[in-house]
C-alpha cells in the first residue's frame, strides 16, 4: 500500500499472521520516508508502542535528531537543528 500526504512521502507495509484466516497476527513490518520534523502515521497500527523503530538519512548534516513521541498508530521525528531533509524508517513489532 502506498500512500502520500505532507509529512509521509512513500510508505509501504507487510503482515504475518499464524492462521489462514488471518485472524492472529504474529509480526507486522512497515517503512518509508518522511519529512523531518514531521509526524509519520503507521497504515496499520501496532498492538501498542513496544515495536522497534530505526531511522535513517542520506543528509550529511544530521545531527541531534530523534524521536520526540512513539504511539502505536505514528510516530514525530524531531530535528535539533532545525533543517529540513527526508527520514527513512523501518518499524516492526507486533
């Protein structure tokens, strides 16, 4: 699934479930880009916020940023220096 809006450039996602009928997920995978300082909505929601998340960038001038809130529906990354760069991240849990 793709998706576009002002903070989430390009987003992808993929489910794993212990049971044909789907009904028990047992891992779910999603990433994609977003602008810094931005917030990043998850297409699927986690259980709750006990996933891992891993962020990334190709700006050589990254410093200081992070995340400054996890839920299990999104996630805001932050920038110390305030630039403006695109995020990559890469989120899985259950």
């Amino acid at each position: 699934a793709l998706s576009s809006a002002a903070s989430d450039v390009y987003k992808r996602q993929r489910e794993y479930f212990s049971d044909e009928k789907k009904e028990t997920r047992v891992w779910l995978e999603q990433g994609g880009l977003c602008a810094s300082r931005g917030t990043a909505t998850f297409i699927k929601a986690f259980r709750d916020a006990n996933y891992s998340l891993t962020l990334g960038t190709h700006n050589c001038n990254y410093e200081h940023g992070g995340i400054s809130s996890k839920t299990a529906g999104n996630f805001t990354h932050y920038d110390g220096k305030g630039w403006s760069y695109t995020v990559e991240w890469y989120a899985c849990g259950i």
